[in-house]
C-alpha cells in the first residue's frame, strides 16, 4: 500500500469544519489554482523576483497545510524562508521537488475530495 501524501487527520478536520461539500470545492479550487501558483513560483525564480517567489511559496505552503499535505507545505515553506538564493541550481531543484510533490497531493486530494 502507497503511503499518503495527506496527513488524514487533518483532511478529516478540515471536512469536520467546513462539511463535505464546502471541503470538496476547496480541493477544486485548489487543484485548479496551484498549477498557476507553481508557474508564478517559477515566473518570479526565473525574473529574480524574491518578493514573488516567496509570496508564491507562502501562498502554497498555506493551501498544502490547509489539506493536511504537510510534506509539500514544509518544501513550500522551505523555499519561502529560504528565498532565492542566487544559486540556480539549488533554487531549480527546491521548485523541481515542489512540482513533483504537487503531482501526489494532487492525485490524492482528487480521491479524498470526491470519494466514491
């Protein structure tokens, strides 16, 4: 069995809070929202635009622990606190494995957000 990527207490919380289907449109818009936040993420490395790139980083590092997906909001927070770095390579990965991160949470959050 894969390991998942939602910490599922907090998924439940969330549900609990806002009911099912209120916690259903915000996984929508979640999963409609992030791939633009991730492009602007990677917009701002490539202008060397620090205000936006960490505004971006905050902004998804918010919506991943919101869901209970603390693995990419720690990735997002890390790149947050850590800014650009003037090292493109390292900046380069950090947004690689946010990317990558992203494709899981979003699979998962699809399931949980419309369970069968």
């Amino acid at each position: 069995m894969q390991r998942s990527v939602i910490d599922l207490p907090t998924f439940a919380e969330l549900r609990l809070s806002v009911g099912d289907e209120f916690a259903a449109e915000l996984v929508d818009t979640f999963l409609e929202e992030a791939p633009a936040m991730l492009a602007e993420l990677r917009a701002a490395m490539g202008a060397g635009d620090a205000d936006g790139y960490r505004r971006a980083a905050h902004s998804l590092k918010a919506n991943g622990n919101t869901f209970g997906a603390l693995e990419f909001a720690s990735l997002a927070g890390a790149i947050e606190q850590r800014g650009l770095t003037g090292d493109s390579a390292a900046d380069t990965s950090m947004v690689h494995a946010l990317d990558s991160a992203y494709v899981s949470v979003a699979a998962e959050l699809t399931d949980l957000g419309h369970p069968t």
